[in-house]
C-alpha cells in the first residue's frame, strides 16, 4: 500500500516509504531532508513543525502523511516560489519577503521557531496583507518562543507587509 | 566597582580560572600538533599557538576557531569582530569554526554570560599576535619598518603609499603562522576601533532565515538507527533513579525492527524509522520500583525544616545593632518556583561509536566537558571521543543535552550503527535539571533621612548536579551535587542589596540538601530572579513607607555611578515621574508602574515596567518593559539590545507563568500547556538600552536584566493594586487571592 502513497511538497511529487500513519514531519525530515519544518514538541503545541497544506498552516508533526495526499504542501523552502505564483511574479525570489524582513530586523535568536512563524505570518499576509498590530498579535498566538523574539518577529511581520503592498502597487 | 563587586563574584570566576589551569596543564601533557592535521588527533589544541585560533588561507580569508559556541545569543558575530578588529579584516573575509574537541581550542563552557567577558580576549589577544606576526612578513616583503605599515581587509600596505602593499594571503596563504600567543602584541586601542562596538548583522541569520541552516536536529548519518530513551513520565524524587523492575519486550512486539537497549537501569528504544522509535518508547511497557514522596503542597516548609549546610555571603557591619537604629523596617517572606530550560527544540545527539572510538554530535554548551562523561559512560578514554557541536535551540542553561548524547552514544554502542536520539517533548519538560526553587526571609530597615542602615537576606535552595539522569542510572552511581563552591548555587550576594549603601548587611546562603528534590543545574541568570523579586521588593517598600518616590529613594541609596547610569537610563528611557503612593482605583483594570535592579555576577540591569492588572479576572499584562545594561565595552549593541529584549521578554514569561508542578510520584509539568510559557499575544513591547562604556572591559550581556526585569514587575504590581505578591509566578489565582477583600 505504502507504494503508492505519494504526496506534493514545494511543487515536486514525493513517493513515500513510510507508513501512512507516520506524521507528515517525519518523512519530510527524514526523507526528503528538509531543513524548515522541524520537531518541537510532536503535540501541535508550539507550531515549529508548521508547513502549508493548499495555503492552510498546519501542524505536521500530528498530520499522517496519508491525509495530505493530492494536496499542495508548502516548507519553509517553498515559500519563494509560493509567493511568486500568488503574486504572479515573473520570477521565484531568493526569499520571500518575510525571510528578508526577519533579517532586516536581525528577529531571531536560535531561530529554531522561525519555520513556524515564518510560515504562520506567510498565511496572514497572503489573507489580510495589512494587517494591524492586534491582528498580528491574535494570528500569531499559536506560535512559540522560548528566546522572547515576538517583538522583533512583529515588526518583522509589519515590514515584510509593507514591502509587499510597496510590490503590488 | 564597589567592593562587594569585586570580592563577591570571586566564587565563579575562580572555577573559570581552575578551567583556564586545565587547559596549561592540558597543553604540557602532550596535546595536539597545532593545526597539524587539523580534526585528526584528539583536542585541546595548544592555546599559546596563534594556529590553535586562526588560519589565513591562499584567498586571502581566514578561518577562526573558537571554544564558545552559538546559542543564538551571536556571539559568533561578536566574536568575529574582535577577531577582524586585531587582524585588519572583514566580517565577510572570516568563517568561524566552534565546538570541536579535535579542533577547537577549550574555552571551557559556554554558560554564566562569559564568551565575550572571557572567551573575547582569548581570541583577542591571538589575533593580535596573527597581525603582528603577518606585519613582520610583510615589513621584510616591502622593505620597511613594521611601523610605517597599515592593514585594511587583509591586505598590508604602507602608509601613504597604497602601490605598495602585500595581501595576507599572498604572505601566508595556507601555511602555519606558527608563531605564539605571548600577550605582548600591541592590541588595537579602543578610541581607533572601527568594528568592535558597532551593529555588524549577525552572521548566522541569512542561513536561519533560509532554512539552510544545520541545527542538531538536522544532523543525520549514513546507516543510522533512531532511538528514544524510555524514562518514566516526569521525574520522581531526586536520588531515587529510575530502577526499572520489568520490562515487557512483547508490548512492542508489534514493530518490527524495534529493539529494547538497557544499560544498568538504563533503557532506550532504537527502530530503523523514526516514527517506529517514536512508538515504542511511549508503548514499551516498563514496571518502576516506587520511589520517595516528592514535597507536593509542602515544597517550602520542607525547604525551611531542613539541616541546612550554612554560608555567610556577605557581611558589613552589624545588622543586629544596625536593626535597632531603623525608625522603619520592611521585612517578609518569599517563594519562587521550581522552573525549566525547556528549551524549544528537545534535545538532539547523533552518535556513531565503534570499538575503539566514538564521535558524538550535541547541543552541549561544553564539548570537553561533555567528552568526559561521555568516556565513562562508554568505557573509552577521553581521548577516544570526538565531540563536535552543532546548535539546537536556545537552552539557557543545562537542559537536558548531557542526557541526549550519553543516550545517543549507549545506543550507538550496543548496536553498532550510528544512533540519532531526539528526546520527545515529556523527556524534556520531565528530566530536566530545574532552576531550583528559593525560599526567602527578607529584611530592610532605613533612619528618618531614608537613608538605608540595616540589610539582611535569608535564602534556601538546593544546589546542581554535576553529571545528567543518563550517566547516573546507565552507571548506577549515585549522582553528584554541587551544593557549594559558586556565587549561582549559594545566594547571590550581588543581587541581594549589594547595589546599596548599606552600613549593616548580612546574607546566608541555607544550602538544602537536593535528595528527595528535583533535580537541579543552572537556569538562565541562576535564582537572580527569585533574589531580585524578593530584595527589590523589600527596598521598594520602605520607599512607598515614607512616601518617597522610589526611584528617588534607591539613588539616596546608591553609591555608585555605574548603577546610577543603569536606573538613570532606564528611568529616562521610561520617562519616569515620581511615584509615592500606589493606586487605590476600584476600576476592574488597574495599571501601575514599578522599577527594579539586578545583576548575574558583573553587569548591571535595570528596568521599568509598566502593567495593567484585571482585579476581577487576576490577570496582569505587562505592557512595556524598559530595560537598559551596562556591560562594559558593548562589543556589538545591536547584539546587546538583542539580549536585553529576550531577557525581559523571557523574565516576563517566568515571572508571570512559569512553575514546574509535581505531585508526590513525580513531575506533571510536561508539555507547553501544563508548563506555560508568555505568548506571542501577551509579550510587551521592550526598549532596550545599552550603557556603552567604551574604557571599560566587556561583561557578560545575556542574564544581568532578567533580577530587574522580574522586580520591576513585581513592584508594579503594588503600584496598580497596594498589594503585594511575595510568591511568583503572578498567577490569576494568586493574584485574586491577594486581592480578596482590599475592594472598599
């Protein structure tokens, strides 16, 4: 049954040889070795696991690989291209806005929850490109930081969505 | 510096001293060729041969090795920059390289705020040696005196005649400078610095930000086996091990290529795919032998009854004669939880032990030292054991990253292939080395001029372990304690009062013994923030007592100026105005403002906070925190206000949150919603200040906010309410306890 099991992750078509049930986090860490989405804790509390599933932020490390089949799965390695097809760019950034704002307001320490936050705040501005403080404040809660970055990670947020409305005009 | 500065930090410097003694004796025995075949033969390096640091190569880059690692602090990128400041070359012209016992040399561990204090000048003073010995290359190659000549980039040229000029590369390119590090190269002084004390970006960020970045977790080997360690879920009483008395192998008969290991009492799960260890760990069916009663419900009356091995920390004067003379005394009781590193990624290691070596891959903040345990768990000698670091995520302190390589290693060992262990969220929360929790008698009295006359603080705690749960129950030794020796494990002396002029002070340390405790190792700004929480509140009382504004009374109360910068700036920044009474609003939302001082050892931290309390529902948000830091010379303050924001944001998490729970079997704080942590929603905004003293050498920058920070607070909360809470975390409960009944 395993054979057949193939998913789509950034674009590319993945035959998997884990079993069904094995959550999603493991055989893009251990298969395909992606380097975004990461282990945390394995109980969807702290969101470093979060990939994309058809645009939706979810938590891989309780998502059995078998039920993202013929869906559009999105790492933090995706996202450039990501954000080019949605903003129709004629072509794939080295980095999605974000990634660059993360590093223009030097956010991170460790920068082990940077995969989740990145991907959680990609979700928020592909939905609601300006987003206000409180907004930011509520869409991100989900999301943990043990080195005490939320800050920065906010302004990060508002700079990549002023780069991004900058774009579109 | 006080005096009470410079005599009390002794204790933990002296143990950093005893290390540096290591590493002489070390290099006499017979170490490593330096950068001879590099990464072949067993560390340290030889610290006195500038090649044990640095290595210039053909292209005119250089590679600088270094013994402190990144945590995500940037002490790489401050590093590199009083590398490149010595040596006349770019950030981008240098690649670092930590963490390796057969390459890099051994600055001891990465913990107590040290690299730049202490690690800095290491890599300084070798680096100077780098240009003078390229200077005197150059001087000969360009026919001229070492004086006329200048560096910028690497590239040597003389003064004023840019045509002629030589490349480091070109001088040296590849091969060994083999010259020493004397400490007599001229350093560059300060006033000429052109990196050092600027924001150069950190340079692990674009990889982070990328997803390229190699994290522990990353780490993977051909052939390698995934292992899980099977520990009981929360730990039982410290002492007590874990004993298994039966394991049913048939309860995961079910996975195929799972396999039970055992080591002493040591047991661990390893199966080719890692969702298959995942399983059996949680399903393999393992019969404990009961252990004692942790203190559930009684943790600090247990704490108080103890035979306590007793320290003065400080004595000045009299506080037995000093007490009478006080026309107004503050005095209470204090208690301040347990609490863990918890670190956002679990520990990680990948080990791959053959019959005569092992290389081990972890997280560890001390690659020598975890060499060491790691030789007696396997039975090999140190030198047998390659230990190479790769980030995890922030740790703070020792969690349980000893525990993740030994496990790795035991596992590696018994079957023979390469062995990664990730521990699950449960190991780490449970089998953590807790931040002991501190019980504290307080008191403080002042003369009609406010002036203060008498001090005395009275604190309990347990001390650390030296080794991890994996090394004690795999060799069934009993572990080993450090109850003594350091300034972190006794009271602090510089976070209780010592920021004060104060005739009369005492302060004893009560060290509890840690058996039938939880365990216990340095977290983050060890107990400052219980000490802080307890004296800061006492000091602020008197203030509000005689109605002086309390920023007012702790100037009066200050004698010197680098506190003074500190509470001065903060105050600024915060745009203060004096204070003398609490509010007595019968709003449901109050909001009041409150500062604090603190320190680790030798920096200083104050901060101002401004919070609004829910006298109906308990809940307090802390709004905007104020912090601002002298360490010295700030090598990158950029990298400073970095810390300073963490360390507010993480001390408003454990102030407010934070608290490992037990019951009498064992610990059930195990995941993110039974041992919260502050949310995205709930941070404050901080501004960070940093009190740039270019004269004066650098000190440690990541915990010296964290004592004040919690003060602040704390004494905030008495602005908004005219309570006081003397026991953290600042809990709904607690809070609505404390306000029971003050509603007219």
């Amino acid at each position: 049954m395993t054979d057949d099991l193939k998913i789509k992750v950034n674009g590319k078509d993945w035959s998997v040889a884990a079993s069904p049930d094995t959550p999603l986090l493991y055989v893009m860490t251990n298969e395909m070795e992606l380097r975004g989405p990461r282990f945390g804790c394995g109980l969807a509390q702290c969101g470093s696991c979060s990939v994309l599933v058809d645009g939706v932020e979810t938590r891989s490390c309780i998502t059995p690989v078998a039920s993202v089949a013929g869906k559009a799965v999105t790492t933090l390695e995706g996202l450039p291209s990501l954000y080019a097809e949605q903003n129709k760019l004629p072509q794939v950034p080295a980095l999605h806005p974000l990634q660059q704002a993360f590093i223009e307001q030097q956010a991170a320490h460790c920068g082990y929850c940077y995969n989740g936050m990145t991907i959680k705040a990609s979700e928020l501005l592909a939905q609601n490109p300006r987003p206000s403080e409180a907004e930011i404040r509520t869409h991100m809660n989900g999301h943990l930081c043990r080195c005490g970055t939320y800050g920065r990670v906010m302004k990060a947020i508002q700079l990549a969505s002023a780069m991004m409305t900058e774009n579109a005009r | 510096m006080n005096a009470m500065h410079a005599d009390s930090s002794f204790s933990r410097r002296a143990l950093l001293k005893s290390g540096g003694a290591l590493i002489v004796s070390f290099s006499l025995a017979g170490v490593a060729p330096a950068a001879a075949a590099r990464g072949d033969v067993a560390g340290p390096p030889d610290p006195r041969a500038v090649d044990s640091w640095i290595a210039i190569h053909a292209d005119n880059t250089a590679t600088i090795y270094f013994g402190k690692i990144e945590m995500g602090q940037g002490n790489t990128t401050g590093m590199l920059q009083i590398a490149g400041e010595e040596l006349g070359l770019d950030i981008s012209q240098m690649t670092p390289v930590r963490g390796d016992t057969n390459v890099t040399p051994d600055q001891g561990a990465t913990s107590s705020s040290t690299s730049i204090e202490y690690g800095g000048p290491a890599v300084r003073a070798a680096a100077a040696a780098a240009r003078h010995a390229m200077l005197l290359l150059a001087a000969k190659k360009l026919s001229c005196q070492i004086g006329s000549l200048i560096v910028s980039k690497g590239v040597v040229s003389v003064d004023g005649e840019p045509g002629r000029s030589v490349s480091y590369g070109d001088l040296i390119g590849g091969k060994l400078l083999k010259a020493k590090v004397a400490g007599t190269a001229p350093l560059r002084p300060a006033n000429q610095y052109t990196l050092v004390g600027t924001r150069v970006p950190r340079v692990d960020l674009p990889d982070k930000m990328a997803g390229k970045y190699v994290h522990m977790q990353h780490v993977r080997l051909p052939g390698m086996l995934h292992g899980r360690v099977v520990l009981p879920r929360g730990q039982r009483a410290y002492g007590a091990g874990a004993k298994p008395l039966a394991i049913d192998e048939s309860s995961i008969k079910h996975i195929s290529t799972a396999r039970v290991v055992r080591k002493g009492d040591f047991v661990g799960v390893v199966a080719e795919q890692e969702w298959d260890a995942v399983k059996a760990a949680a399903q393999l069916k393992v019969t404990w032998a009961p252990t004692p009663a942790l203190p559930a419900g009684d943790l600090y009356e247990r704490m108080r009854a103890e035979k306590t091995h007793d320290t003065v920390v400080a004595s000045r004067g009299d506080v037995e004669t000093g007490f009478p003379k006080a026309i107004h005394v503050a005095g209470a009781t204090y208690r301040c939880p347990y609490q863990g590193h918890m670190p956002f990624a679990p520990n990680c290691a990948v080990a791959d032990v053959k019959s005569d070596s092992a290389l081990v891959m972890s997280s560890t903040q001390d690659v020598y030292s975890a060499r060491r345990f790691l030789a007696d768990v396997l039975g090999m000698k140190p030198e047998q054991v390659r230990v190479q670091y790769h980030e995890g995520s922030g740790t703070f302190g020792r969690s349980c990253y000893g525990d993740a390589e030994q496990s790795a290693a035991i596992l590696s060992q018994s079957v023979g292939r390469p062995v990664r262990v990730q521990f699950m969220r449960w190991d780490e929360h449970g089998w953590d080395q807790y931040g002991p929790a501190h019980l504290a008698d307080v008191r403080a009295g002042i003369d009609a001029d406010g002036n203060l006359v008498a001090y005395e603080y009275h604190g309990w705690q347990h001390g650390w372990t030296v080794t991890s749960t994996v090394y004690d129950i795999s060799l069934q030794k009993p572990g080993v304690e450090r109850a003594s020796g350091s300034a972190s494990i006794t009271v602090n002396p510089m976070s209780t009062g010592s920021m004060y002029k104060v005739p009369n002070r005492k302060v004893v340390s009560h060290a509890v013994p840690m058996a039938g405790y939880l365990r216990g190792a340095a977290l983050r700004s060890p107990l400052d923030l219980s000490f802080s929480f307890a004296s800061e509140q006492t000091i602020d009382e008197l203030a509000y007592a005689i109605k002086m504004d309390s920023l007012e009374f702790r100037r009066k109360n200050i004698g010197d100026k680098r506190w003074r910068g500190v509470l001065d700036a903060a105050a600024a920044a915060a745009n203060w105005t004096p204070r003398t009474a609490s509010s007595h609003s019968d709003a449901d939302v109050v909001t009041g403002r409150g500062i604090g001082l603190g320190t680790h050892h030798v920096s200083y931290g104050a901060a101002v906070a401004d919070i609004e309390v829910n006298r109906r529902t308990g809940n307090i948000v802390v709004k905007k925190i104020f912090a601002a830091m002298d360490v010295g010379l700030a090598v990158n303050p950029g990298l400073v206000e970095n810390q300073i924001i963490g360390q507010a944001v993480q001390s408003v998490s454990r102030v407010l949150k934070e608290e490992v729970t037990f019951n009498k079997t064992g610990v059930t704080s195990l995941d993110w919603n039974s041992y919260p942590v502050l949310r995205f929603a709930e941070h404050p905004e901080v501004v960070p200040i940093v009190v740039q003293r270019m004269e004066e050498p650098s000190s440690g920058a990541g915990e010296e906010v964290m004592g004040a920070t919690a003060a602040a607070v704390a004494n905030a909360f008495f602005d908004a309410t005219g309570s006081r809470l003397r026991q953290y975390p600042m809990t709904p409960e607690r809070v609505r306890t404390a306000l029971a009944g003050t509603r007219s």
